[in-house]
C-alpha cells in the first residue's frame, strides 16, 4: 500500500512538471510571437523582412540591456554598419555628384555621416520604440539619446547587410540619406563666412562674437528666418535666410561687407 502511494505521489509529480514544462514551452513561444510581431512593425518601417530576426534584435540590443541579460550587445554590429555607411555614401557621392572635387566630397561625408543626421533617421523610422535597453537607460530616457539612436542606426546597417547583402543595406542608406546629402552637396562650396569674420575678429586677441535669431516669419513649411551677429556686445549686422544657419552666414557676410 505504501509503495503504491508512493507511486501514486512520484506520478503526480511527473505529470505537474510535464505540465509546468509544457506551459513555458507555450510561453516562450508566444513571447518569442510576440517579439517578432513587434520587430516586423521596424521592419514595414525601413522596409527590409528579415530572414533571420535575431540579427534585428541583436543590433537593438544596447550594451546595458546586453550586460544586464548576458547577451551580447549591438556593439560589433555597430563597427560593421559604420564602414558600410561610409563605403556606400561615398561610392553614391562619387557617381553623382561628379563636379564636386576631392575635398568636397570629403566635407559632404562628414556632414552626413555623423550623430546628427544617423538621429534623423532613428526618429523617422522610430527606432526609439524598439531598443532594448538596461534598467539605468530606460530610466533616464536613453531611447531618446542622440548617441544611442545613432549607433542602432550603424547596427541595423550591418544586420541587413549580414541578413541580405549589400545591396539592401545600400537601399536604406540611400533611401534614408540622400536628402541630407543633397542639401550638404548644395552647401559644400559656399564660402563660411562665419569663420572668416571670427579669425579677422580674433587678429588682436580674444573676443566675443554672438549669433542670435531675432525674428521668424512665415508659415511652416517656408519660413525665414533673421539673425543678427554681435561683438563684445555691439550689433555689426543682421541676415535673413531659409534656416537659422543660413541666415546667420548671411549677417557674418555683411559684416565682412561682402
């Protein structure tokens, strides 16, 4: 009688860890659903299908969250992505803007290929909604950070790249560049007038020289915008332009009485 108690109990408890086994098979499953209907929402919005969706959540792994869960982190992905990036924005510069000298494609580069502009495209594509990130950076906003954005930017670059190939990954850079490398190649050779009216300023020492916006008109989408240039306090001129910079170079430029 006791040992078929005793089997009767070993049974039970067979069958409840089989169970328990079973259900969190059906968990991971559903979380593993889950996670990949979610990604495909980043992946309608840089319109690139994933064969291998670890890839995509790999480069959205921040190295917080990667620490926190003993995983590894978008970092080497990020190193790949970097390269990539400055292999096809350059090789795009080279073919098209075939009157822009060495030097100047050189400055058009470094204009788009930085936090600033690889930011742009997070937000656009709103990567900030999908990184994975540690406990201290969810905290403190770091899906918000300029710094991490564009990171996950160079990451994703080289997941595509790792997943499809080049030419994909040449598609999104391009698709999601090409405007910023527009307005970058239309500014290249202008003159920075800014810079010449600092040095000539600065010839007999330290001085202090202010930009500041002081009127803004027009609607939205064809604003203007009027700086004016200070030293040490006294107004030399002022500027209109289509953006704050612009209109800022414009009042260095009279300044300079060009």
């Amino acid at each position: 009688m006791y040992i078929s108690l005793n089997n009767l109990f070993m049974g039970i408890i067979f069958v409840l860890l089989i169970c328990i086994l079973v259900l969190g098979i059906i968990f991971l499953l559903k979380l593993n659903k889950t996670i990949s209907n979610v990604l495909e929402i980043l992946e309608n919005n840089i319109k690139y299908k994933f064969k291998d969706k670890s890839l995509l959540k790999n480069a959205l792994t921040h190295t917080s969250y990667a620490y926190e869960h003993n995983v590894a982190s978008n970092e080497k992905l990020e190193f790949l992505g970097d390269s990539i990036l400055e292999f096809v924005s350059s090789e795009y510069m080279y073919n098209k803007y075939t009157n822009l000298k060495e030097g100047e494609l050189t400055k058009v580069r470094a204009t788009v290929v930085c936090e600033k502009s690889l930011h742009k495209v997070a937000l656009a594509n709103d990567f900030g909604d999908f990184l994975y990130l540690g406990k201290s950076e969810v905290v403190t906003g770091g899906n918000k950070r300029p710094a991490i954005l564009a990171d996950s930017v160079e990451a994703v670059i080289a997941a595509i790249y790792m997943d499809g190939g080049l030419e994909p990954a040449k598609r999104f850079i391009i698709d999601n560049l090409k405007d910023e490398i527009e307005i970058a190649t239309k500014n290249v050779g202008q003159k920075d007038y800014k810079t010449v009216l600092q040095e000539e300023l600065q010839k007999n020492g330290d001085v202090k020289i202010e930009y500041k916006i002081i009127k803004e008109t027009g609607p939205d989408h064809d604003k203007k915008f009027e700086a004016e240039v200070c030293f040490n306090g006294k107004v030399l001129a002022t500027g209109i332009g289509s953006s704050k910079k612009s209109a800022e170079m414009e009042a260095a430029k009279k300044a300079l009485g060009e």
